[in-house]
C-alpha cells in the first residue's frame, strides 16, 4: 500500500469552503460593478515579470519580501501589488489607451511576510487606478476614494474610516524645519502605530534634535473634524513660517510653500468628497500615516473598519506623480486604490459580518430520477434553464433521500421527482423543500404555467 | 538622467489591451453564468502549493515544466493545472461539501513550455470538475462536455469539434494482444499529430513487433460517424476476441472485457449527449487522443476548432477514478473538463471571431463640466448611476474638444455639458455622440423624464 500524504496548504495562504467563496465572489462582483459602472476599464497583467521591472523601484523591505522564480537564465519574480505592473502596462499601451486611463483590476500578488492573522503570503488587490499624461486633477484623488466607498456600500459595510493625510505637508515641515534625515524620521513616524507614542517621539528626538522633534510631535498629535482639522494645520504652519522662515526663495520658504501645497490638496479632497456623497463619519484627517511604499508623492489613504484597528488597512492608496519615470520622460501622474480583499474577507469574518451577508435569492431546482426517466429529467431541465432558472439534474442513481439530502445542504428550493410511472402519466411531482409539501402535476400544463 | 528601462513582458505571457480584456471578460462572465445556472459552485485555490502534492503523480514531461520557487527552507512551485490542486481541496474540505460535488474555477497555471504559436506559459484554465464518493455515473461524462457546449455556446462559437475516446478501449486493446509495454506505445500514439502516421506506425512496430502492430494501425484508422463507430468498435473488439482470447479469465479476455467496458461507456456518452443537446456535428470519436496527463482512467475528450486542428486542443479532458489515492483510501472517482481560456482567446483573435464579437449594448455617459460646474456635474452623475446607468464625470480642466475626444475613443453614447451659464439657468446640453446632435433641456424635467 501507497504511503498517503497529507493534504496540506502552505503556511500564509487563504482558501474558502464553497459557501464563503460565494460571499467573496459576490462581493467582489458588487463592487467590479460600481467600478464599471464609473467608468472604469479591465485589466489584467501576469503574475511574474521581470526582476527589474519589479523591483527596480522597491526599498530594501520589498525586495526581501519577493517570490523568486528558480531560473538560472532569467530573473523573474511574482509581482507584490497591482500598481508597478500597472506602470508597466500604461507606459507600453500608451498608444491604445483613452486618457484619463482609469483601470480597475483584481488580482492575487505575493510578499513573503511573517505568517500573523489577516496577513497573507498570497493575497487577492482589487484596485483602481487613473494615470493621465502631464496633469491629473487633484479631485481624482476624491474619485477613487469615493469608488472604495460605493465599493463597500455594495456590500453593505458602513463602519470604516478613511484615514487621510498628504505627503507634501510633512515632507515640507522637514524642510521648513531643515531636516535632513527625512526618510528615517518618516520611517519612525510609519511606525507610530507598532511602538507607540513614546518610543516613536524618542527615536525621533534622537534623529533631529529635541528642540526641531517638539514640532514634529505637536504636528502628529493635531486631530479633530475635517473642518477644523484643516484650520489647525493652516494656523500651524503659519506659526512655523514666522519662526523658521526669512524669505520664500530659502529653503524653509520652500518647505513653507511645499507644505501649504499638501494642505490646499487635502482641503480640495475633502471637498470633492463631500460632492462624492462621501460622509464626513467615513473620512478623517490622520497625519501620522506614512504608506511604506515609497512612489507616493501627494495624497494618501488607508482604512481600517471601526473597532478593529489592529488588523491594520483594509484599503490603501495615494498619488504617485512618477511612476513612469523608470520608462519614460513623459510625465504620467496617477492616483490609485487597492482593496486587500482578502484581508477584508478576513476581518469580516472575525467579527463576524459574514453571518450576516445575505446572498441574492435565487430560484433553484433539483430534478430527480428514480428508474429508468433520466431522458426525460434532462428534458425538464432544459425547459427550466431555457427560462433562465437555476437547475440541475441529480445523475447518480442513488437513492430519494440521498438525493434529497443533496438539494438540502445545497439550499435548493424546489424539488422535481420524476418516476417511472410519473413518466408514462406525463406528471411530476414537485416538492418544497423548506416546507416539505409535495404535490403531482400535470407536465405539459406545469411547463406552461411558468411559475417557478 | 536616469536610464530608462525598456518596459515589457517575459515571453510566452499574454497581456490584452482594454477592448479584448473586455471582450475576454465578457466570455469568461458568459461561461461561468452557464456553470453557475447548472449548479457548480465556485472555488479558488493558491497558485503556489507544496512540490510534494503538485508534483508526486506527474510524469517527466510536467516536472521540467513546473516553475518552482527560489527558496532554501519549503520545496513550493506554481501550480500547471487546476486539477491536482482540486483533488487536495476535495479531500481536504470532503467534511464541508455536498457530493456529488460539482465545481468551476478559473484561474492562471503554468508552464515552462518552448514558446510557440498559442502556447503560453502563463494561461488562465476555465475547468468544471464533477467528484463523489464510491461511485459516480457515467452520464457524469456527458453532462462536462455539455457545460462545455454550452459554454461555447454562450459566446456564439459553433465551429468546435469534441473529439472523444476511452482508455480503456486501447488499454483493453493492448491487454488483448499482450503487450507489456503499454506506456510506450501510448507515448507513441500520442504523438501522432505531431510526427505523422508513418512515424507513428514505425515506432509501434519497433515496439511491439510487426503482428500485433498490424491491429493497433487498424485500430487507430477506424473511422465514422458516432453510431458507426461505436458498431465498428464492437465488430473490430469481437473479432480480436476469437483470434486471441481462449478463456474470459485469461489475460486476454480481462483485456476484451476492459475494452467492452470502454466501448459500452464511450456509447453511454454519446446517448447522453443526445438528450443533453450536444449536437452529432460537434461530436467525433477518435481513437488517436490519449491526453499525456496520467491520471485519467476513463473518457477522455479534446476540442479542436473546425479547420485550426493546427492550434491544439482548446478544451480538454476526462474521467480519473483515483485522483485522491495520493491522500486517501476513500474512493473518489471524478470527471473534468478544461477550456484553454488563454490559447481559445488567441485562436478567436488569429480566425478573426473577435472582430464580430458583440458585447452588450449599454447605455453610457459622460458628464462634462465648463468652468466652475463640477459640483452639479457630480450631482447630475449620481442620478444617473442611482438609475442603473453607467456614468462618468470628466474631472480634469481640459478643453472640450478634448473632452468629447475621450467620450468617442471610449464610445460613450451621450455626453451631459454642464457650462456656467447652463448652471445658472438649470439647463443641461446633451449631445448624441453618434449623430453629433445637441439640444439644451431643462435640468428638472430631464432627470424626471428619465429618458436615457
């Protein structure tokens, strides 16, 4: 006798029982829907590409993450998101594309991250990106953030928040402020979450000085409703323009300059998101997100559903004013948004919106047949499907219950039991399975009857 | 400045633009709509899986094929069908599904294959798969291939030809005449296409002397419609029987009656077939099919293009009676049935069938905004998009030359323009893009007449 192995997934990978990838299918398909509805085109990009192309842009974390293809002659690896291959197919189709090119896309991508819950080495993105040439109003910015939010209306989620801030406003303070080290401080900052306030206010202090960190830690704690949220960073950044700056043209000025960019972008996102139907509950002003991937260059956003903070950003995004750079001259600014549906699918079943979801209603049939009627089952079915009803023929020769068993665990409404002496009186018979009721037609007039 | 880098794909990975993605898309919806009507439900599984369960049944020819991943500690790889990984999933959720368990799934596999003319490495597997425990009936067989059918039906594509065997017709074949070297003269078989019948014919003899080889070429070259073939099977089966066999016992008559097993189950297909609508003329049997992958045991089906034999195979499969003896004691004998989404794709680019694809007809516009509109814009969008229709607004400041260039590339119906003075007067401009008329409406009674 064969030695039998145990099936077995790897460590970090996600699969559903039937009844769950009905949810996700159908979530995923409420969603593709409000995209298309908007506008937006389908894409799709292989899973492997060309080391350089995918990493050529990557920091050091990225790259450690990968999945290589063992290939001796080329250097391949699996894609880790939807957006640098999207670059790619933008800068290559240029000349078939209508622009604004706005793109959704679903797609599994791949980090080799340490194995914690809702983190997955495999993972499904459904983003939404739009890439124009030259110039790409800010109120697109607005437009794929409030698509997310149809997106999750579509399923019925209410309770997230989009948490928002503006990478120009803090790169400007460092400047204004004369910082060097901005990409380790923004380090520290990304990591505010993961080692809290005092940790992330003391690796700071020790990078810029205490006297220049004091700023940083009044900027990161500012907070309060959008309104007043942007007054607070207008006020601020005045205060640091009369201490730090002494012309426009110097350094600090252009910091001053830069971060009032970031600001006058946030207030135009925050209004046009109100236009968008996008409620003020579901949007906040956050400045101590960072997004590690470093293409951003203006807005950003994550998202996290209320009271679950800590399975991190269910959706993410932000403006990348370069991503062609690595191909071309031509200037190519985009913004875009990536649902981790399959770390959504994850946290919605913990706190358990998944018991909730309602599949649609869907009419269903089981044709059965006991003895020799299997012609004629397969004749009924057809009728039925011709009509655009949900039917299947039950082939094995088991027996009634077995086969009615069958239609219960797979929640099929009604029940068609064909015998042998049914077939030569030209009858059905039709059970309900929730009620159990069955009662013997007459074929000819049933079919006519339409009343499925 | 920085060196540019060529943007592009690994050969052998096919990337659509966006009017064949829809188009793409639009086929695979249509096919998975006929699976899900015939109550298959939807699964997914990881692209990457254990080398140990990926690779333990596969010949040779598969496993320098396989893309395995660079990693020092698991031995992992890509998937190259979506059969081995259904066969784990079925054993490994068998507590959680409904038997017989009918499933579709699409999904990417992967094959280092020399690339050539509609072989891609990477390519997208549309498969239904029908499993059960013990025992599953043969009509199973039938109700695949009539998915199949419908499938293609689905999308307008008639012109295909199923070309179906059993191998236990040619394995019963070989049992009777007593060769022992069953694999090889299959192996040859196999390559009949390729290498042509003279070579084909040379290697058996080679293989298995000139005697015995004279009824496999007999056998290979019967030929006919469905009902004459089966009856020349019987004639040729009964007339091996009295040349070779002595006793039903004997190895030779273990063989003739595992040939009458082949030829009563290929007849029990096309009977079933016939009351499942598939039509004679896209039915053929040819007993030269084998289908290199190992695990079939019983049917076993091709599907050629009418008249672009040349491109392979499009939709291929068959019954294996032993899939999960890798896991388990438990029979679980299943059927299948694959459509080569990626190469049918490329086949129905190269014959031009994509050219007079027709998708959906769909009512869709474009809301345009001169000057300082877009707020009513946006409002005006939300009305349409509340009633079903698809909608988008034109966020950036470009002219509106520009603008109603875009609305045509992307074939939008009717364009809304919204300029001050429209606003003012709550006034909207509608143009048809096809005829290049507009007329100016009154904003209230258009909306409330919801004539678009």
């Amino acid at each position: 006798m064969q030695n039998k192995i145990k099936p077995s997934l790897l460590p970090g990978f996600m699969e559903l029982c039937p009844k769950e990838q009905l949810i996700f299918n159908d979530m995923v398909g409420r969603m593709i829907k409000v995209y298309e509805q908007n506008g937006c085109m389908p894409m799709d990009t292989p899973i492997i590409e060309k080391e350089e192309i995918l990493l050529a842009k990557s920091a050091g974390e990225t790259e450690k993450q990968v999945y290589r293809i063992a290939n001796e002659k080329r250097k391949q690896a699996l894609r880790f998101d939807l957006t640098v291959p999207f670059a790619r197919y933008v800068v290559q189709n240029r000349n078939e594309l209508t622009f604004p090119f706005k793109r959704y896309q679903l797609g599994k991508v791949y980090r080799g991250e340490r194995n914690q819950k809702g983190r997955y080495r495999e993972f499904y993105q459904l983003d939404i990106d739009v890439v124009n040439i030259a110039r790409l109003a800010t109120s697109y910015d607005a437009f794929v953030m409030s698509l997310a939010a149809q997106a999750f209306q579509s399923i019925g989620l209410e309770s997230y928040v989009f948490q928002m801030s503006n990478r120009k406003i803090l790169s400007g303070l460092l400047e204004l402020l004369g910082v060097e080290r901005q990409q380790e401080v923004m380090g520290a900052i990304d990591k505010y979450d993961k080692i809290g306030r005092e940790s992330c206010e003391q690796e700071i202090e020790a990078l810029i000085g205490k006297s220049k960190s004091g700023y940083i830690e009044e900027f990161l704690q500012l907070s309060g409703e959008l309104e007043k949220m942007l007054q607070k960073l207008r006020v601020f950044s005045e205060k640091l323009r009369g201490q730090f700056c002494m012309e426009d043209a110097q350094p600090e000025g252009m910091g001053y300059l830069k971060m009032l960019e970031g600001i006058g972008e946030l207030e135009e996102v925050v209004k046009t998101l109100k236009w968008l139907g996008v409620e003020d509950k579901n949007v906040k002003i956050e400045l101590k997100i960072i997004r590690g991937l470093d293409y951003y260059t203006g807005a950003i956003f994550e998202t996290i559903i209320k009271g679950n903070e800590g399975y991190g950003s269910i959706c993410s995004g932000g403006r990348y004013d370069d991503l062609a750079a690595l191909y071309t001259d031509l200037k190519m600014p985009g913004v875009g948004i990536s649902i981790g549906m399959t770390r959504l699918f994850f946290v919605l079943k913990e706190i358990g919106f998944l018991e909730n979801y309602r599949l649609p209603d869907e009419s269903s049939y089981l044709i059965i047949s006991l003895g020799d009627t299997l012609k004629e089952c397969i004749a009924i079915n057809q009728v039925l499907q011709r009509n655009g009803v949900k039917s299947e023929v039950y082939f094995n020769q088991d027996s009634l219950k077995k086969q009615l068993k069958y239609a219960d665990a797979k929640a099929i409404e009604k029940v068609v039991i064909i015998g042998e002496d049914e077939l030569k009186e030209g009858k059905l018979i039709i059970k309900e399975m929730n009620t159990g009721n069955q009662i013997k037609v007459n074929k000819e007039e049933w079919l006519a009857n339409k009343s499925w």
